[in-house]
C-alpha cells in the first residue's frame, strides 16, 4: 500500500466513525467500566453474548454478568485491578463463567486494558464465548482418559499374556526337566535292572543245570553248595522285589506313619543279632543306648526297616574283620539313631546324589544294590518327622545320623 493511500485512510479510521465502527462490529464482545465497576458502554455483541436488549446493561454493576457464587471475589478482584490497572487477561489459569440474563451460566474468556480520561479510570474488557472450544476441551479430555485406559487395559492383557507366557514356560522347562529326570530313572533302571536280575538269574540256571550232575554221595558237597548258591540269588531277588513294592507303595501313598510306644533298645538289639548272623566272616556289630529311658513314640515298623537297611548297608559296604557301630539314644528333646562303619565310604561327587532313585555311587557298582535303599530310608524318616544326615569319607567308611522329635 503506497504512502498516500494510507494517508487517505487513516484519518477515515481514526475519525469518531471508523472507531465506533471498530467497537460496535466487533465479533467479541467489549465493554467499559469506570471505576465503581458500572458499564458505561458496551457492543452489540457483548449485549447478545448476555442475552440482553440495546442499552439494557447500560449504568449497571459489572457483577450483573457474574454468576451469583463468584460476585464476591469479582468485587475484590476488581478493587486490586482498580488500584494497580494494566493490560492483562482476567483468571489466568482459570475457568472464568459469565451470567445470562436468563440465569444460565457459559465458560468465558476475558482480557482486560485500561485507560485514564479526565483523571477517571475506566477499564475496557473483551469476552469471548468459549464454550465450544471447552466442549471439544472436555471431549478431547474423556477421549484422552478413554485412550489411557484402552492403553491401560491394553497393557494389562499384554503382562497378563506375558505372566502367563512366562508361567507356560515355566511349565514346560518344568515338564522337560520330569521328562529328562524320568528318562534319567529309566536309564538307571535299565542299567541296574540288567544287571541286577540277570546276574542271579545266570546263577541259578547254572546251580541247577550242575545240581542236575551230581546224584551220587560223593557230590553231595557240590550240590549243598550250588543249592546254597540258589538260596542266595533268590533271596536277593527277593530284596531286590522288596525295594520295587515299597517304593511304588510310598510313591502311591500306601505306606504311613503310626506311631506307638515301643522299647527302642529291645527292637535295636533284636535286629542287631538277627544280621550279625548273615554279616561277613569276623564282621562285628557292637551296640551301644545312653539315656535313661529307652521308651519311645514312633512307627516301629518304620523303625525297623531303616535300622536293617541301615546295617545291611554297613555289613554290605565294609570289609571282612570290620566293626559296625550302631547307637541309639533318648533325650527330652530327640531320638537319635547313629550306624558307623568303616567301609569304602562316599565321594565328595557322589554325595550330592546319594538319596536319588537309583542311584549307585561310583565305587560301588560292582556289589549288588538296586539305589533304592537309601531313598527309601529317607522317605521313611520324613514319614516320622525326622532328619537323616551322614558323614563319610573314601576309604575310611561313613556314619549316618537320624534324629527325630521326641514329642
């Protein structure tokens, strides 16, 4: 635009006309107020943002387009602005609401100016409706909310499905170590079964193959022996069988624990001579009890299994000429059963392992055994509430401890 076309408009613009033209076709409305707070003027659009007739507001309190809840504070908002005036907008941060002449209430915006003329203040206000701008506020609000909460659900699904990803893999990391735990028994089965059976079984066939040979007095010798060799191979079968039953009837639960008052050194002793008579040539079995009572609770039947798995264990892992240990004794407080002997003891390595199913200790493959005795016996000392524990070294033998609860 060229110098003299502006000034050509400008005095237009700046004429009393052009600028009640700027003040009453203005889209926002706009109002005066001298300085007792009473509208002195006011636009077309201000009168039809508050429902009001040319002219209507005209000389009335600024607090007539208050709501009623907010005229106090607005009377004391207006007195501070009054004392210290300058451009600013009116409830930053705030929801400000003008009054209707019909009484309904609508969000507003207002920014406020002021001007002296004649040593009189006045202040010019410019409102503007904005309640379609806090409606989308408000629906862009709940979407907000909404989507935080589709989110949050979202989310939820998404740990939930990860919980039960990782609960599904614990699962089946679980399942593979029982699968390669039973294919590990089965192993151990196989190996032992193969060798187990089959080595009385080899026995037998030929004791009786041979005792078929010997009919006359003078072989009688051979056959008392071969007929010995039988009895011994069954009776190992025998055991081997025994150890097979009592394990399936723990697994199912058959077996359970019934206490009773029992003599402890009665039983012990009872047992005690009963495999001195089947232990090794010049084997010994020395029994000892302290404390001054020898009554106790427990299952005496369980008792007597673990003391002559216990022993036959002492006896079938110790040498000719050797001493076996066995001591029991009661207290306030325990029943302790201790078996000592000095045998080929256990490895370090093999240790870990001496409870598992079928397990043989490495220098003891070569004496017969199923691995199921001793994981048996500690099943059997659970049943009770007690504790096994033991004690051993290579070579120089092992000692195994039972403590259970007096009460």
């Amino acid at each position: 635009m060229t110098k003299l076309a502006l000034q050509k408009k400008t005095p237009i613009m700046e004429s009393k006309e052009g600028l009640h033209a700027l003040f009453e076709y203005a889209t926002e409305g706009i109002l005066v107020t001298n300085s007792r707070g009473e509208i002195i003027r006011i636009n077309a659009s201000a009168e039809k943002l508050f429902g009001y007739e040319k002219n209507e507001l005209l000389e009335q309190k600024i607090e007539k387009l208050v709501p009623q809840k907010y005229k106090g504070a607005h009377e004391n908002h207006r007195e501070d602005y009054n004392k210290n005036p300058h451009p600013r907008s009116m409830g930053k941060g705030m929801t400000l609401f003008g009054l209707r002449k019909d009484g309904s209430e609508f969000p507003v915006e207002i920014s406020l100016s002021n001007y002296t003329y004649k040593e009189e203040k006045f202040v010019i206000a410019f409102i503007i409706d904005i309640s379609i701008r806090k409606e989308a506020e408000e629906k862009l609000k709940t979407y907000s909310i909404e989507l935080e909460k589709r989110v949050e659900d979202r989310t939820l699904m998404l740990r939930e499905a990860i919980t039960e990803l990782e609960r599904t893999k614990e699962e089946i990391n679980a399942a593979l170590e029982k699968e390669k735990e039973l294919n590990d028994l089965k192993s151990r089965f196989v190996s032992m079964a193969s060798h187990e059976f089959r080595t009385p079984l080899s026995t037998i066939l030929s004791s009786v193959s041979l005792i078929s040979k010997y009919n006359t007095p003078e072989t009688e010798d051979k056959k008392v022996k071969h007929v010995t060799r039988i009895k011994s191979s069954v009776s190992h079968l025998t055991d081997l069988l025994n150890d097979f039953l009592s394990l399936g009837k723990l697994e199912e639960g058959v077996i359970a624990c019934v206490p009773s008052d029992f003599n402890i050194v009665e039983i012990t002793t009872n047992v005690v001579m009963e495999l001195q008579s089947v232990s090794k040539n010049n084997q010994k079995i020395n029994y000892h009890h302290a404390g001054a009572s020898s009554e106790v609770k427990l299952d005496p039947k369980l008792y007597k299994n673990i003391l002559i798995n216990l022993i036959s264990n002492a006896i079938k892992f110790s040498g000719e000429s050797s001493l076996i240990v066995v001591e029991t004794s009661v207290d306030k407080t325990a029943i302790e059963l201790k078996i000592k002997d000095n045998g080929i003891g256990i490895s370090t390595e093999d240790q870990v392992h001496l409870f598992e199913r079928f397990f043989r200790a490495q220098n003891a493959t070569n004496i017969q055994g199923t691995g199921l005795g001793l994981n048996i016996v500690s099943k059997y000392v659970e049943l009770m509430g007690g504790i096994i524990s033991f004690e051993s070294e290579l070579n120089k033998g092992t000692t195994f401890i039972i403590k259970f609860p007096t009460k």
